[in-house]
C-alpha cells in the first residue's frame, strides 16, 4: 500500500518536472529570439549576459541530467527544484538585458521560492519529531 503511494507520488513529481522544464526551455528560448529581433543592448553587456546565460543553462542540464539517477525521493525532489531555479535565474539573466527594472522585481521572488526549497527539504530530512507526552507518575498527594 505504502510503496503504490510512492510509486505514485513519484510519477505525479517526474511529470511536474517535465513540464516544468519545457516551460523553462520555452521562455528562454522565447526571450533568446526577442534578443535577436531587439538588439538594444551593447556588444559587451550582450556578450556578458549570453555568457551567464549559457553557464546557468548548462547547470540546468546537468541537475536535470542527475535528476533521473538519484534513488532517494527528497533528494531527487531537491535536485529538481534545483534545476528548476537555475533555468528560471538563466530567464532572468536574459531578461535583464532587455528590461533590467523587471528582473530586479522578479529577482525576490527567485530568492524567496529558492528559500522555500531549501526550507522544504530540510523539513523533510531532519523531521522533528515531538517528544510524546511524557506522564510522569510521580507520588500524589493523598
């Protein structure tokens, strides 16, 4: 019973993950090709940001890619989350180029969803577990 509950809630988190990261892929790809029909911004910062974008994206991959090998639930849940954020800061890298004033809005939020991965996962590996309430059966009074 317990392992069907598993398998399940396995399967349910591989497909979050999945289209999670098509939406990734999409909006990056989507911001790269508005780069290219807008190209306001100097050679320098371009090539600085493509350079920071590439370097994120390819830590994406690679958590993504290590993602599908890790055994341990939590584990495989916080790799995933990783990659998420990860692809979604490479989005902001892009986005800075074309609209600095948003990715500073949306840079706060990125923290904040990154703080509650971390927060989650924690949880969830160092259970606290409550002391049972302890009844101590000293003498009574008579």
């Amino acid at each position: 019973m317990e392992e069907s509950r598993d398998m399940a809630e396995e399967t349910e988190h591989t497909r979050f993950s999945r289209d999670v990261h098509r939406i990734i892929v999409f909006v990056n790809g989507g911001i790269l090709g508005f780069l290219q029909l807008t190209s306001q911004a100097t050679t320098s910062s371009l090539l600085d940001s493509s350079l920071c974008f590439w370097s994120l994206a390819l830590i994406s991959i690679l958590l993504r890619l290590s993602e599908f090998k890790l055994r341990t639930p939590v584990f495989r849940r916080f790799v995933g989350d990783m990659s998420h954020l990860f692809g979604s800061l490479a989005a902001l890298v892009l986005i800075s180029v074309v609209c600095s004033t948003f990715a500073l809005v949306l840079l706060p939020v990125w923290f904040l969803r990154l703080f509650v991965v971390v927060f989650l996962v924690f949880k969830e590996i160092f259970v606290i577990v409550p002391e049972a309430n302890q009844s101590h059966a000293g003498p009574t009074d008579p």
